[in-house]
C-alpha cells in the first residue's frame, strides 16, 4: 500500500502520475480539507498535521508514504521521517535543479506559496543548485484556494495571473517552476501567456518515477482509496473536473476520517 496525501486537491496531480506508474498498485489519498491550504499556515502546525497524517497512513498499512505538497516537504518532512523510520517517505520540492540545468538565459522563477516561498529547505535548494542562476521567488497567495474552488478559471483570476507571468518573462525568465502542487492544475492558464518564451516545470512525472524505483513490487488489485478530513464527496467531484477519469475508475472508496 502506498499512502500519498496534501492538504487538499492539488497532490491529485501527484496521484495521477503515481497511479500511470504503478497500475496494480493500491493506493490511498489522503486530503486534509479541514486545513487546507497549509500555504499559509505557521510551520508548528504544518509539522503536527503532517506527523498526524503520516502516522494514520503507515497505521493503515502503507509501507511508502509521498507527501504530495511542497509546503509540507520544506517544512516537515524531516521531522515526518524521523517519527516513521522504517517508512519509506518521498517528498516533493520545487523543480529547482531541473529548471537551473535546463536554463538557457540563467534565469528562472519560482511560483510557490507564501509558506515555501520562506522556507529555509526552498532557500537551500537554491543555493545547492542554482547558485549560478538568478532565481525569482514569487508568493503566490490564494492560488490553491482558486484549485481547491474548481473554479480558477475566472476573468479575474486570469488577469491576477497574467500580473505574476508577464514581469517574469519581460525580465528574462525562460524556466518557471510549479512550486505547488495545486499549480499543476493551472496549466491551461500559465501556459498561453508563455508564448514559447518560458517553460514549465513541474515535478508529478518525477515524484512517480522515485516511488516506482522505491515500491516497484506493489501489485495488488490497482484500487484507490480516497480519504479526507471533511467533505470527502468533493475528491469525487473533483476528479472529472480536474479531467483525472482514469484515476476515478480506479477509486474503490471515498469516506472521511478523523486525523
């Protein structure tokens, strides 16, 4: 069993790509939709939560844990190894080597929450592997809220979006990093304002292939058990709306739980 969790929908995205990987694979996501976003929570209650989370997962017989949201992997992830050592965890950053390496212009950005966007592991990887790039980090606040909605796609929305993208791309930006998980789902918006100037660069595809290396011997029967803290029907709704039907012709359960 491997568990994969976020605050609420945008670790679907992760998901998704796990589930192509691993097609026999059974696989429980947890969405803490009580506490959602954790964008723009203090660290000490990132930490607990995620602790929290972990340990329902691994009590449920998961043997591989992926936190699918980068605000709970720069903040917590260590502290979430440490409580479980004998479970394997993947964690999800911001492409920031990848986008560093593949940088023509030496110059890329990182889109992220307000939370990553501070965070001393984001500021590291920075500096490991993108010393020789200029590197903008951009706050993102509300964005997830916009994913969690499904409704992002709003005249305003697009406008406040195109607000964040144009300045990057007339300073010479030609890599943006998706430091979200929830900004996966955001493609469709960010990507037509590129024009060809700038790449995307998000982690999903990555994040399944290091859990495929880790837990390539999970054959079961390829269900999916989705889980949340409250209103666990919006997993189900969201899963077409976020056009993720393979995943839901998967899905064998949808129930809260109490975390």
């Amino acid at each position: 069993m491997i568990g994969v969790f976020d605050s609420g929908l945008g670790g679907l995205s992760v998901l998704a790509a796990i589930a192509r990987e691993l097609p026999q694979a059974n696989l429980i996501y947890l969405a803490d939709t009580a506490h959602v976003p954790y964008g723009d929570k203090p660290d000490n209650f990132i930490t607990g939560r995620v602790l929290a989370i972990g340990q329902h997962l691994a009590d449920q017989g998961c043997k591989l844990i992926v936190a699918a949201c980068n605000t709970a992997t720069t903040t917590a992830i260590q502290a979430l190894r440490e409580h479980l050592p004998h479970i394997q965890v993947v964690g999800v950053e911001p492409g920031v080597k990848p986008a560093a390496q593949g940088s023509l212009k030496r110059h890329i950005a990182v889109l992220a929450t307000e939370t990553t966007a501070r965070s001393k592991r984001l500021a590291h990887l920075i500096d490991t592997h993108a010393a020789q790039v200029k590197v903008d980090v951009v706050p993102c606040p509300g964005w997830a809220t916009h994913v969690e909605t499904l409704q992002p796609d709003t005249p305003a929305f697009r406008a406040e979006v195109e607000q964040k993208i144009r300045p990057l791309l007339d300073a010479g930006v030609d890599r943006i990093v998706l430091g979200c998980t929830h900004y996966a789902f955001l493609i469709p918006i960010i990507e037509p304002l590129l024009e060809g100037r700038a790449q995307l660069v998000d982690v999903a595809d990555a994040v399944a292939r290091q859990v495929l290396r880790l837990r390539g011997d999970s054959y079961a029967d390829g269900k999916i058990s989705l889980q949340a803290t409250v209103h666990p029907e919006r997993l189900s709704a969201a899963l077409p709306a976020l056009s993720l039907n393979k995943v839901a012709r998967r899905v064998a359960s949808v129930t809260q739980v109490s975390v």
